[in-house]
C-alpha cells in the first residue's frame, strides 16, 4: 500500500469528519431537490455525470499555468489567463462536486470533505496567485500558484480514490447482467395493478410492475448509487428511487430525472399461462 493510499484508508476512518461533513450535506440536500437544477448539476441532462468533465479545465488550465510560469518570458501574460481560466472554471465544478458529494455516505463523504478542502484551497492560492499577478508581483504568483498546484494535486489524487476505490458516480447496474433466455419470475395474477414487486431472474434482481395488461421489469438496483427500486414509488409510467429520487421510464429504463445520469437496465416481458417472464435485451 504506497503512502497515499494509506492516507485515504485513514480519512475514510477519520469519524470526526462526520461532525461538519453530514449537517453539510444535509444542506445541500434540502437545497438541491430533485428537478432541472438537479438534473443540471448530476449530468443526467447530459446522460453523463457533469463534475469529472468539468474538473478538466481548471486542473488542465493550472497545469499549464505552471509549466509556462518555468518558461517566463513572452510565456509570461499565457499563465495569468490561464490562471484567470482555472479560477472562474472552478466555481461550477465546485458546485457540481457538492452535489454529487451531498448524496454520499459514511467514508466516501470523508474522503470527499477532505477532497473538497484540498481543492478549495487551491482555488484561494490561484485565486491570490490572480491578484498578485495583476499587481506586477510576479514572483509572489508564481510562488502562490505552485502552492496552489501541490492542494490541486491532493485534491485530485482523493477525487480518483472516490471514483475508482470508492465507486462513487459508477453506474451501479454495469456489471448487472440477467438471462437472455426467457425466465419464469412470478406469477401474472399475484402481481398488483402498479405496484412494484422484487422477483430474481437469474444473477439479478429485477423490479416488475404491471400496468394493465402489460408487465415492465427494470433491473432492481438504482443505476445511482445501489438504492432498491421495489421499494421505490411508481406513478405515470416511471418508478422513483426511495434513496435520493431519481425517476426511471418503467418502459425503457430511462432517466427522467437524476440524480441519476445512466438509465436502468430494461427486460423484455411476456405472459405465458399466467407466468411472467422476462429476458434480457440485446446490447
Ligand atoms: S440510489 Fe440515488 S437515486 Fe437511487
């Protein structure tokens, strides 16, 4: 385990975080409410999480800034807008990160605070870095940007953590994979009328609701963050995840509003003899 790791595995274990980091995020939770702004700042408008494509242009234009702050000369006035780029780019990743931070818990939402600390306080030192810059106190710019370069480096050394040892913004259902031959799951007549009920099919568990005639099944488990469908609520033609609301097309699976950015795996149905069964859809 190198250094660094060892450093995340103690912020996950870090309880005494939990002291700011859970009345912020319920904060941002009562602000943040399902609908467009939501939709907005998860990335489900884009079908893609917002945040990681947004972290590239500050740490891309900081990046630069320091390389061409070694190279002076004419290089010189290129780093102050870069600086200036990365300043005015990191408030809406800022604000995209809360977001997606606010629906996390327990040691990802450690990591997370410390993550966004880190980055924050890059963006200060680039921020006074600006203002030295603009006041011909070059060398103190300079200085300041590096400073802000090594917190943007911790910053983003946890924000990979969060993605890649944590799972955080990976879509739940990509490994979830059920029958493609048809599967007997329930019986048609025990099902109610737009109700969800859990039934298994294979490896996966899948949500079933009928709609008159007609019987959809969604893969059961929240392509946000794991939250159990079959105990979501269900009205016109979606079902809506109990966890942190997201809505899902029952037809097709897909998202009608986030936080959820990916769609919900979708089965094909059919009634044969009072029996359900369902079968995966090509890819
Ligand atoms: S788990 Fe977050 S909306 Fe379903």
């Amino acid at each position: 385990m190198s250094v660094f790791d060892d450093l995340a595995r103690r912020i996950e274990r870090w309880s005494a975080l939990d002291r700011a980091a859970d009345p912020l995020a319920a904060a941002v939770g009562r602000a943040a409410r399902p609908g467009p702004v939501r939709d907005l700042l998860s990335g489900a408008v884009l079908g893609h999480p917002l945040h990681p494509l947004l972290t590239d242009v500050p740490i891309g234009a900081w990046t630069m800034a320091g390389l061409l702050d070694l190279v002076g000369g004419r290089a010189a006035p290129v780093a102050d807008v870069l600086v200036a780029t990365g300043v005015v780019a990191a408030v809406p990743t800022a604000a995209t990160g809360l977001h997606d931070w606010s629906d996390t818990r327990g040691a990802p939402r450690r990591v997370g605070l410390v993550h966004a600390a880190a980055n924050s306080a890059a963006l200060g030192l680039y921020t006074a870095s600006l203002l030295a810059r603009l006041r011909g106190r070059r060398t103190a710019g300079k200085a300041l940007g590096l400073a802000g370069l090594g917190a943007l480096t911790a910053g983003g050394y946890l924000g990979g953590h969060l993605s890649y040892v944590e799972g955080v913004g990976v879509n739940r259902t990509a490994w979830r994979r059920g029958p493609a031959r048809w599967t007997d799951v329930a019986a048609a007549g025990e099902l109610p009328e737009g109700e969800p009920r859990r039934v298994v099919a294979g490896r996966v568990s899948l949500v079933l609701v009928r709609e008159g005639e007609r019987v959809h099944a969604l893969d059961s488990v929240c392509s946000h963050m794991g939250g159990p469908l079959d105990e979501g609520e269900v009205a016109g033609g979606c079902v809506r995840c109990p966890w942190h609301g997201s809505v899902f097309r029952l037809a097709d699976g897909s998202v009608v509003h986030g936080p959820a950015t990916s769609p919900q795996p979708a089965y094909e149905t059919r009634v044969e003899q009072d029996r359900v069964q369902v079968r995966a859809r090509p890819r």
